[in-house]
C-alpha cells in the first residue's frame, strides 16, 4: 500500500492511528498464533510455533538467530540501528497444557472473539503480548521508517516448564543479553479498575514431585489391615507441611525473607482489587483465612505459598474400584519472595520429611526459579511509567512484584538489567485455565504502549 | 462320545478321573470365560457375558431364569429333580477393571497359561470358581447321570460394583433364595502352606467417596496466596479421619465391635501366614504397625480399615503445571466387622466431618455391606469340611471371615442360610490387581471339591 506519511512530518499520534486502521490485520496475526498449539510440556506444535514466530519477525525486519538448546531453541532477533540505546522483548511461544479440555466454551487452538474478548490457550500467556510487540514495531516502522533505538527479542519456548536453558543463554550470549531494559511479559490490566498494572518483579518458585512406593503393585483394598498405603503416608506427610492456618511448618521456610520497605507497602496500598466481583468470578464466599483489604493485598503480592497442584493416587474413573494403591504422587508448587531461593527451599523439604520420619518419600525438584525485584528508582521505570501515562487515561499501578512467576531471575541477576512488566492480559484473564482470554481493547492499547515505549526510550 | 460308567456302579473316584481327562476341555471354558471381558463398573461386555454364562449352564442342562433388575440381570439356573435337599452356588459373572493396564505382563481379557499359572482379569474373582462349579456338575452327571440333590445357581453381574440388586433378589424371589446351604465364591488355597482356607464370612464394607470443591474453576497456581485449595482442605480432613498409627479416630468408630469368641481366635491362630514370602512377593520391608504372628493374622481378619483407594486433584499428567485446583475428590473404604454397619459408619463419618469444621465436604455414600458370619457349629459346614479332606492331603484351614468383602449380608441376612466360602484363588492370587492369576491344579481340585460337596450334601 502507499505510504501516506511519506515526506511528512509525523508524531506518535499517527502511530497510534495506524494502529487502529490495522486493527483488524493485528488482531488476525494474534488469531494466527493462537490457533497454532504449541505446548512445550507435551511437545506439542512447538516446531511449527517457532517457525511462526520467525515469520512475524521477518515481517519487521529483524535479524534472525535461532539458539540451539538441548530443549525448544531460542528465537533471537535483533533490529541494529546502530543508535546509542537498546531496548529489548522478552516472551515465550510455548503454553500450557489445554486440559480440563471439558471445561472450555470453545476450542482452545480455535481462536473465538465474544462480546469483545478473544478466547484462546496461550492468548493472555503470552502470545498477546508477544504479537503485540511485533505489532507496535511494525506499526512504528511504517509510520516512522525507522526505530529510533536498537531492539532485541528474547523470545523462549520453554517458559511453562521452567526455563531450563535460559541461563544457559545468559552465560553463553552475554553480547546478546547486553540491553539498557527490557519490557518483560506479564503485567495486567486491572479487570476493575481499568488501570494498568505494572510489575517490577516475580515471586520465584520451587516446583516438586513428591513420591511415595508400597507394595510393588496395586493390591486388593482387604489387603490395608496388614500392608502400608502409600496414599495414606503421602496424606500425613503433606499435612506436616502445611496446616489449616496455611502456615507452612517447614524449619526455616520463613527465615530469609527479606522485609518490606516503606515505598513497597505504599505500592500494595495503591493495588486495586474487587474483592466482591473476584469473590463472585471465583464463586467463592471468603478468601483464605477471611483476608481482605490490604492484609489480601499483602498477601497476594508478598505470601510465599505451598501449593498442591496435583495428587494422583489409586482409582480415580467413575464408580468403585476397591484397590490398596502402590505408589502416590503429589506435585507441589513454593511460590518465593525476596530472598528465599528455591535450592534451599527444596533443601529444607527434604530435612522436614527426614525429621518428621518420611525419609521414604522421594523428592524431584522439577524446576526452580528465584524471584527478581527491579530497582523502583530505576530511570527506564520512570520512562515505562510515561509512556504508560501517554496511552492509558488510568495511571498505572506498580507492583513490587507479580504473584505468579518468571524466569526473570535466571537471565538478569547480577545484570543490573532493569526489567518491567507490561502487557495486554487482565487480572482475569484465566491464565493456564479453561477460557483463557484477554479483551481485544487491551490488545490495541497494549501495541500503543509498546510503540510509545520505543519513543520515549 | 460314548459313555464309559454306563451299565455299572460307579463312585466319586470316577468322576474324579474324569475331572482328569476333561481337564484341557474345562480349562477351554475358564478361558473361554475370562477372554469375554464383563467390567461392570464401565459397562464393558456385560451382555455378552450374560450370554456366555447361560450357554454354560445349559451344557448341564439348568433351567434358567434371567432375572431383570434396574442394572445387570441376575442369571438363576435351577435343577430341580425333586430330591429333599438343595445346595446353591452363589457366583457373579462381573469382574474389575484392568487398570493399571501397563503393569500386565500378558493381555488381562487373552488368558494366558504360563508355568502352571492362569493368568487373566477375572480368573480368581472369580470366573474360576463359576467355571469350576459347572465343570463339577458336568463330570457328575456325565459319570452318575443324576443328581443326589437339587442345585440351584445365583450368578450376578454386579459384585464389584456392590450387588445393589440381592436384596432385591431376596426379597422378590424368596422361592429361588430357599436353599439348605450355599457355596459362596471367596475361599483361597494357602499359596505356602497348600491348604484350603475356608471361610464362614466376610468384613463388610462402607464405600464412599468425598469431594471438596474450590472456585468455580482450576486457576493459575500464583492464586493459591489469596484463594483456597481444596485439595489442602481435602488433605486436611483425611488426616483427622487416620492417624499415622493406624487409628481411625471417627467417634464411636469402634463401639459396635463385636468382641471375639474363643472359637474364633482359635482360628485365627491355625491360620498360615508366610510373612517373609508375604513381603517379598509384595515388596515390602514390614507389615503395617510392624505387625506379625498371631496379631498380624488377627488384624487380617478381625481389624476394621479406612482405605484411600483413589484420591485426584488437580494436574496429575507428566511435568509440571501450575495450577490450583478447582475440586479435590477421594474414594474411601472402610472394611466393617461384626456388628458394624455401613449406614451407620458413612453417618459417623458426616459427623466427623462436620465436627471438625469439614461441613463443606459433600459425601457420595457410593455402597456398603454389613458383616456376615455363619455359625461355625451349623452342619453344613462339617460337610462341606468333610468334602475338601476328601480332595485335598492337608486339612482346611477355618477362616471365621475372610478379609475381603462380599454381599452375603444382603442375601442371607436373617434367613438362617448357612453359607461357605471355597474357592480355586490363592493367597498370592492378587485380586483387582494387574497379573491376576490362579494355579491350574487348584482349578482342577476345585472341581473335584465341588462334585465331593454335592456327594456328601
């Protein structure tokens, strides 16, 4: 098509108006990446994913390396101007798993847009925000000709499981991680407020199988009078770990936490949250231990948890089946805060089991991440913040950190590297759940905040 | 084939020795029998294995009567030739499902004889037994061409799922339930000591499953700060249902317990009961509460149980997701002794759980049976006593109730029907288990223990 801003003089203005005459182009290419699976845990479509993120990338120009792993390769591109300041992306092409299937309203690799959402695995987390970026340099580049900063992309596809070779490319690629900020994924709109949510950091985690062993196969439920129950030992075991309180009684689970300053109590304080339209969207009558106000806030943004995310163990179809089962697992997620690491939290799992005389029970450390918190008083924050300012009517809310986790600390500790999160998903968005989904208005918002970050940079 | 007995006096040794020649021909039909899968619980082949049971009874020339229920039919088969007295087989045609299907080492529904052994779903629990009681009356007839007695056969088809039609059987046919005796499928050879256990009862059973529910649908694991798990609160209850050593500690849990007679913890103590071999087939270092001797054979057969057959939440695939569930579910079983009552145990339960601030955990009370024992003086139990010393060297071992479960108590609640339990199954037989298996001698002992019955009877 004719360019029509060629040899005028044009502002961000005309960015932003570009971008709502291609609205429809932008929100195809989200479709197109929604609609193809790509989920790294069942390696699942994750070839064919990468190959669809590289063809984005070309369609802006960048320069493409794909980053051998012993996993799923690294995306890297890069846009070398060679202007003064870099800016660079990090996002993941990989997604969760789509099960319970049952639950979705319509196919998860079936993009769907109802009543101005669009419905899709992957689309919250983060194939929006991935596209988004591409979207916003595209849209930049036709208005503009030319970015005003250098622009990399990190982009992984092995982020739901854990990131096992990001530090790898860290270490390996340092001239490649070189960057005076990085727009990271997550961040969310409010679902209420409108707000945008701005997060300066992640809570770690510290991902475990526990597994327990009977007899050497399922065995006759009239058998339990006289053989042990795996099920049972996995039951008692879990309960030393945490108690109806939710206090986890785990020796020194609490002890690095570092505490909070001042200025991060004033960044929960000024956190929006519905807790009667979340309560209602949940269909639950309370939150944990009846908390609310800035206590449910507090909690949320600085409670370390213990969670179960899945138990298996026996007979599970339909009906009875009357069976002493031989082995029971159950799959524990820590959620870390600033300065728990997940080595040691693993460590003081294994001690607690010993101590409380389940040295049969085997761990596996499936993946562990440290939590990051960026600097506040870090300048590319205030530049972030402006160009949030710019698009969103709302000010933004900043978060000392997000509740869920990011490999953040993996590829930037020790760095300096300051890192924020933005992005185009809402606060209930149901990330890694059945009808995942984010509003087609914060798509297009969320491109315009990312072409004014590459502006103000 | 012409008949050799014809024209001169025969006696049980003949048809013992025909028992021998038939052999391969009889275990043709206990192949025959476990190849046609009948997994009630999914529905599978039930039909078919219906019809296969009828074909069988019509070889010894039974009148049958199908008898319609509101889930499978109860197969009735009668000979009737006018003599004073009446003994009945009770069967069922029902067997497990196969899961966990890998740990087979042959197809569970393609017998398979291996070093002596048959292997296949359903050959200890129990088509060797309905086979075997065919074959008995088969090799009678063939050798005495009459009956001394009348036989009458009850075969259901919904054992494994709680039998929730005896009692209606009961009821409605009082005619077909009168009897003066009955072989009840259970009764196992000692897998060491080479005697038959015989049983004169079983434990009751209490069956439920318990679900607790969190919000409306699985969310993102970083929730779990603010939201609650019903999996923890699932894990919670259970641990104030079992101790870790081994107490059920509902209220009045034991308070029916009828205490042992000296009979019966005499024998108890004339049980075999090869601990080491016990662990080493199983795989095991102890028996539970480092039980052994007298009190590990006590707890076998006197020891009520809680039971966690199954228990789900959650992600439960390979790898990790970070979830937080939306619903926690755990199937439970409770073997009852005399003069408990399941009613009343899954009332006791509700209680508890309500006590103890679980009124959130919905009950599914999904089946039970009460206790039942015959009196170890009836003199049907001498005949069928004096039976087995015929067929086997050693002398029986006398089980006052077997540590399994059956619906004896539904039937025979009340009527003064003594019944027996004898059986081709063995210790190790591993009921409900992959690898199911019997041994073709005791299938061909059973035979002749089933036409000595019907001699002595």
């Amino acid at each position: 098509m004719p360019n029509i801003y060629e040899g005028r003089n044009v502002n961000i203005a005309d960015v932003y108006e570009l971008i709502e005459e291609n609205s429809q182009m932008y929100i195809g290419w989200l479709k197109e990446a929604c609609n193809q699976p790509s989920v790294s845990v069942l390696n699942e479509g994750m070839s064919e994913m990468k190959e669809l993120v590289k063809f984005f990338l070309n369609k802006i120009g960048a320069e493409i390396t794909e980053i051998e792993t012993n996993g799923y390769p690294i995306i890297y591109g890069e846009i070398n101007n060679g202007k003064e300041k870099t800016l660079t992306f990090y996002n993941h092409y990989d997604v969760q798993p789509v099960d319970p299937i049952g639950e979705w309203d319509s196919e998860p690799f079936e993009t769907d847009i109802r009543e101005g959402q669009i419905f899709a695995r992957g689309v919250a987390d983060n194939k929006g925000n991935l596209i988004a970026r591409i979207c916003a340099l595209h849209a930049f580049l036709e208005v503009y000709k030319e970015l005003p900063i250098n622009v990399k992309f990190i982009f992984e596809g092995e982020e739901e499981v854990g990131s096992p070779n990001l530090e790898f490319f860290a270490t390996n690629h340092p001239e490649k991680l070189l960057t005076d900020g990085i727009i990271w994924e997550g961040g969310t709109r409010g679902a209420n407020d409108k707000r945008l949510h701005i997060g300066l950091g992640v809570k770690g985690i510290c991902y475990v199988e526990l597994v327990c062993k009977g007899a050497n196969s399922d065995l006759h439920s009239s058998e339990a009078a006289i053989i042990e129950n795996p099920a049972w030992r996995l039951i008692w075991a879990l309960n030393t770990i945490k108690n109806e309180n939710e206090e986890i009684l785990i020796k020194d689970f609490y002890s690095d936490i570092k505490p909070l300053e001042e200025k991060e109590k004033e960044f929960i304080g000024t956190m929006d949250f519905n807790e009667e339209e979340t309560k209602e969207l949940y269909g639950i009558d309370r939150f944990i231990k009846n908390l609310s106000g800035y206590d449910l806030k507090d909690a949320l943004t600085t409670a370390p948890t213990c969670t179960v995310c899945g138990i298996e163990s026996g007979y599970t179809d339909e009906g009875a089946k009357t069976v002493l089962p031989s082995i029971a697992k159950v799959k524990l997620d820590f959620r870390l805060v600033p300065d728990q690491h997940p080595d040691k939290i693993a460590e003081l799992l294994r001690n607690h089991l010993d101590a409380h005389g389940f040295q049969d029970i085997e761990i596996k450390q499936s993946h562990g991440l440290a939590p990051f918190n960026t600097d506040p008083n870090d300048l590319f924050v205030d530049k972030v913040l402006k160009s949030v300012k710019e698009v969103y009517k709302e000010p933004p809310i900043i978060l000392r950190n997000l509740a869920g986790s990011s490999p953040m600390s993996k590829m930037l500790v020790d760095t300096g590297i300051p890192a924020v999160q933005i992005g185009v998903a809402n606060t209930q968005s149901k990330y890694h759940a059945p009808n995942e989904n984010i509003f087609v208005d914060d798509f297009i918002q969320g491109i315009k905040v990312t072409a004014a970050v590459v502006k103000n940079f």
